[in-house]
C-alpha cells in the first residue's frame, strides 16, 4: 500500500476516533481550560473548543444546546436550572484582582479597602491623591490624576463577583447598585472581556479596573494589595489564594459557596469559584457524558495546570462529592481518562 494511503487511512481512523466537545461562558476560566484541552487531547480522544465570551452567553448556549457546557462564576438560580433541565457544578478556584495604571506607583504598592474601591465605582472618590486613599498609603506618591473607573460592559461572572464584594464592603451600593452579572454602573467606561478592561487600563493614566488573576500575571499588569477581614493588606499570591480557600464552608446546597472575605490573616479577600452547567436532558445524554468525561479528567490530572495558572484545585472532598452528583445525569460516574498528562 503507498505510503501517502496510509498516512491518509491512519488520518480517517483518528479522525473518526476523536469526539469534539465545545464549552462557551467566561473569559475567567478560560485559559485554565484551553490549556486542560490540549493536555487532555494527548491521552484521551475529546478535542475542546471553548469559546470565552461572557459567563451570561454561556448560561444562554446550554439553556439552547448551542455548546456541551456552559461556564461562569455567577452560579445559575436553581429555579433556572429545573426548568431547563441543567446541572451545576464548581470546577476551580480563582481570584479577581483590582489594576490600576499609575505610573508613579510601583507594583503591588497601593493598598485598598473594600469600601475605599466601592466609593471610588460609585463616584464618590474622585482623584487618586484623596485624603481616604492617602491615609492608609503613607509614603506612596499618589498622583493629582482623576480616577477613571473601568467595569464589564457584558453579562459577566466576575462583575457578579466584583459588584459582590463591594456590596459586602459598602451598604450604599448594596442599596444603590447591587450585584449582578450586569448592574447599572454609576460612573465608568465599559469594556468587553478582561482584554478589553486591562487594555483601556493601560491606555488611560489613573485608570483603575478588575481582571482575574491569571490574567494580570500573564500581561504583567500592576496589582492592588486589598485589605482583608483579618486587618491585613494582602498582595494577591496563590498562599493568599489557598488560605481563602482552604476557610470556605462547601456544605450549602448546590456549591454556590461564598468565597469572598475569607477569614485569616493570609487570605486574599476576593476569590471565587467557577461553574459549569451541563444539561439533564437525555437527548442529550451523550453531549453532556463528553463533558463530564473532560472534568472527571481535569479533577484527576489538571492540578498542575490550574496552579501555574494561579488558580486552586478543588478541595478532594469538594471533587468527591461532585463525581458523586454526575451518576443521577449519567447512570454510572466516568472514570478519568488517561493516565498522563496534566497531573
């Protein structure tokens, strides 16, 4: 046989062999969860695609079947849920950080409260050189430079998360703005995906916005220590990441646990976990066993991954128990495939 058929057959088999799976939803997880794509595609036979839009299109793709799972930080009401036949599950841990762009203030050096950031998103605090902001930064050269306040434009789970924690920290805007994946912003300019936000950030001298983690590592982007519950002011750090975790309370229904303002003197005050909704349905039995094949996999192997990224694993008995809801869709609990890879 030529060598060029072979090649071409060897093609064809793999190609039959391989089963596509497709996620849409946040720009959060994303990266965590291309880079489990490509390590699970060499010892398994699933091949992602996700598409990192907005957590809200992701909650809107598997209500209509348009992709095997759904992704976002703000988990899906169990009203919802029931009536589009939808399961939720946690499948990492990451943090929101706050970047500003100024120049005369080095990385890592500005300190904030949760109140300080909600007055400063309500309006309230103009210019970066403000009393309340000079008070708890003492020998930082704040700058006479108006503060220009950058938010999500789209449906997004880390504004949830976001307009979350200033609502914990301030109960004016609990009561004026709330939170929500989308909230009427009192002040700012919006920007699509954490792209769009640490870009006008870095354009605009005295911006301030909020990215996750990841993110801000990955394009170098200047940080904001937060003060936490504890007292201390914090730089984000995966130590912080994991003692904010490692305080969670996981026994609420559904594992819509609250992760931000973790006790401890470590804990970095603004984490959160990231869902995935898959559907119920049994027309689409095989869709959803895909996707949940792809995180039984990532539990088992994806650690690593996830850690170089910044973001924490779940804890064992928090992935125990979510293998232990997948039989009621699937009949039985898929088993991690491969045995190389990301672990």
């Amino acid at each position: 046989m030529p060598v060029v058929l072979t090649v071409g057959l060897f093609l064809l088999a793999f190609a039959a062999q391989a089963e596509s799976l497709s996620g849409i939803g946040g720009t959060f997880p994303a990266l965590v969860y291309i880079k489990w794509g490509k390590a699970a595609q060499q010892t398994t036979s699933l091949q992602l695609t996700y598409k990192a839009v907005d957590s809200g299109k992701g909650e809107a793709a598997i209500i209509s079947h348009d992709a095997d799972f759904g992704a976002s930080e703000a988990p899906m009401s169990r009203d919802a849920r029931a009536a589009n036949r939808l399961l939720q599950f946690p499948t990492l841990i990451g943090a929101i950080v706050p970047i500003v762009n100024l120049p005369q203030v080095r990385e890592g050096e500005l300190k904030l409260t949760g109140a300080l950031l909600a007055d400063i998103y309500a309006g309230n605090i103009r210019k970066w050189n403000d009393p309340q902001i000079a008070e708890i930064n003492p020998g930082v050269l704040l700058p006479n430079v108006s503060i220009a306040i950058v938010h999500r434009y789209e449906a997004s789970g880390t504004s949830f998360v976001f307009t979350s924690y200033l609502a914990r920290a301030s109960q004016a805007w609990r009561n004026r703005v709330g939170a929500g994946m989308t909230v009427k912003w009192p002040v700012g300019a919006g920007a699509i995906g954490n792209d769009g936000v640490a870009t006008t950030v870095n354009i605009t001298r005295g911006g301030i916005g909020y990215v996750d983690y990841a993110f801000a590592v990955q394009h170098h982007l200047s940080m904001v220590r937060l003060q936490n519950p504890a007292g201390a002011f914090v730089r984000p750090a995966p130590d912080g990441f994991a003692a904010a975790a490692a305080a969670a309370d996981w026994n609420v229904s559904d594992f819509a646990v609250n992760l931000i303002d973790m006790p401890g003197p470590a804990a970095w005050p603004l984490m959160t976990p990231t869902f995935v909704v898959v559907s119920t349905d049994p027309n689409f039995h095989d869709r959803t066993a895909r996707a949940i094949r792809f995180f039984a996999w990532a539990f088992a192997h994806g650690g690593a991954v996830a850690a170089s990224l910044g973001f924490i694993t779940l804890p064992q008995r928090v992935q125990d128990s979510v293998r232990a809801s997948w039989p009621d869709v699937l009949g039985d609990t898929p088993a991690a495939e491969g045995s190389a890879g990301a672990r």
